[in-house]
C-alpha cells in the first residue's frame, strides 16, 4: 500500500525526465495514472514520438494501472479530452500534475516572436488549460454536494523565481505559474482542491546545456543526485492525502534537498505627507536598496 493507494493522477509531459519520475513514483505509491506527452522535441518541434506510451508500458509492467495521451495541453479542448479520459477510464480524477514544457532560450534582443509565444503558450496557458477543466468540473461536483480532496501540481522554475539570463520567455512563463499557483490556491481551497508547485533542479534534455553538468562517472545502480527521479517523492507526497491543508506553496526539489520558497513580501519602506517630488528620490531610493534583501541568484 502506498500513500497514493485509490488516487487517480494526471501528469502532463509525462513521456521523459521529471514528469516520466512523476508517473512512475505515483503508479509505485498506488495511483492510476494518465502519462500525457505529446512526444515533440525539447523545443517543441519534430514529429511525434510514443513516449507516454512507452511510460504506460513500464507502469503496466510494474503491475500498475495506466493510460496514454499524446495530446497537446496548451490546446483548451484537447485539455479537456484528457480530464475525460482520467473520468472515463478510471472513473475519477484525484490529482493534476501540470509538468509538461518546452525551451526555446536566446537572449532577448535576438528573440524571435514565434520563440516567445511558443513557449508561453505550452508552459502557461498548458498549465491553465488543464487546470481549468478540472477545477470546473470538481467545483461542479461540489456543489453537487461531493466532498473533495483534489490536488493541483505545477511546475516552476528557479528561472522565472529568481531570473536567468537568456531565458526571459522560460522565465516570465515560470513565473506566472508561481503566481498561478498561488492565486488559484487561494480561489480553490474552499473546495477542499489544493494548488502547490514544484521548483525542480534535475540534470534533464531541458537543462544538460544549463549548468546542471553531465552524468558522467555516477557508478551503475549508486544514487545520483541529478537524476530527474528524485523530484518525484515530493510530488508524491502532494498528490496523497496526507497533504491535506497544505496550499499556495512552492516548493524547491534537487537531488536530496527539500525547501520552500518565500515569495514577494513587503520590503523597506519610506513614507511622507504628501506626493513625492522626483528630484528628492535620490537618497530615498538609496537608503531604500541600502536596507533591502539583495535579488537572489540562480541557486537560491
């Protein structure tokens, strides 16, 4: 028995990397799974690839329950279709892992306006989409009278919560969904639906060209702490009962460490009678950036 025992999970981008280590790690904790993936490649383009049901094959040879999707999230009706197919198969839908995402990195002044909007179309409005359905159709079922314990899982980045250059589309969509996920947190939590949001760090196909370095001398079968799979045991955790309560949290996973973050709060502040001339804002601001927290960087 694990804690996901008689739950029915969704997991976009579910075919490689982090989201492959979600279904895996939840169909082991005992949910039924949707692996949705819609096969492309890291950027988005290339022809589609079975990859969701190569994770569904893995499931169903580890004697778990587990259905494919190839379809794209950040289209509204075909995010509709997999909430469906979660209803109709498994009669349920417990948790949503929204996790699936693309790269198209450049700095900005050579950023094209295709590379912008594809990748907030399938990180931002791929989050929303899903989200969407579902909470509609669970607050249905709540004012039908039902009695929720549903989950909402997004993943974020440290490149949109502390800022990475030559990722200002990466990191503007990872963001919003911190944002989202603290917004939708708030409106869903009467509902008995959290909404909590993973900030992973993983050696991946998304990040091998980011720092995260190579899997180069890790001894066959020893741990290594790059490996997207260890993100999966929080997200695990979320998507089970036992977290219950908690909501609008991010929180921050690689290798062995667990943290949350802190978001925006009020920081130093000055304040007089009256409206600000500019040509006195000098060393208002500079006491000001005197007492603030510095911006942090990338690790935190």
């Amino acid at each position: 028995m694990g804690i996901c025992e008689g739950r029915i999970a969704l997991v976009t981008g579910a075919g490689r990397g982090i989201g492959r280590g979600h279904a895996l790690e939840l169909a082991r904790q005992g949910a039924k799974v949707v692996v949705n993936d819609f096969g492309m490649e890291r950027d988005g383009t290339g022809s589609q690839q079975p990859v969701a049901q190569s994770v569904v094959d893995e499931i169903k040879a580890m004697g778990g329950e587990a259905v494919a999707h190839a379809g794209d999230v950040s289209d509204w009706n075909t995010a509709k279709e997999m909430i469906d197919l979660a209803y109709d198969t498994f009669g349920d839908l417990h948790v949503l892992v929204n996790n699936a995402g693309i790269l198209r990195d450049r700095m900005l002044f050579n950023m094209e306006e295709a590379e912008w909007d594809a990748v907030i179309n399938v990180h931002l409005k791929g989050t929303f989409c899903p989200t969407r359905h579902a909470t509609h159709r669970w607050r249905d079922e709540a004012k039908a009278g039902a009695t929720l314990d549903k989950r909402i899982i997004n993943t974020t980045s440290t490149s949109g919560i502390y800022g990475n250059p030559g990722q200002a589309n990466y990191g503007a969509a990872k963001a919003g969904i911190a944002s989202f996920t603290i917004i939708v947190g708030r409106e869903m939590a009467k509902y008995g639906i959290t909404v909590n949001a993973i900030s992973p760090g993983a050696l991946t196909r998304m990040t091998e060209d980011l720092g995260m370095g190579r899997r180069e001398g890790v001894a066959e079968g020893s741990w290594d702490p790059r490996s997207p799979d260890n993100i999966a045991p929080i997200c695990a955790w979320l998507a089970s009962e036992q977290s219950k309560g908690i909501t609008a949290r991010v929180f921050h996973s690689s290798g062995g460490r667990l943290g949350i973050a802190e978001g925006w709060h009020p920081g130093p502040m000055k304040e007089k009678e009256g409206r600000w001339d500019p040509a006195e804002l000098g060393p208002v601001v500079a006491e000001l950036i005197e007492k603030a927290v510095p911006p942090f960087s990338m690790r935190g």
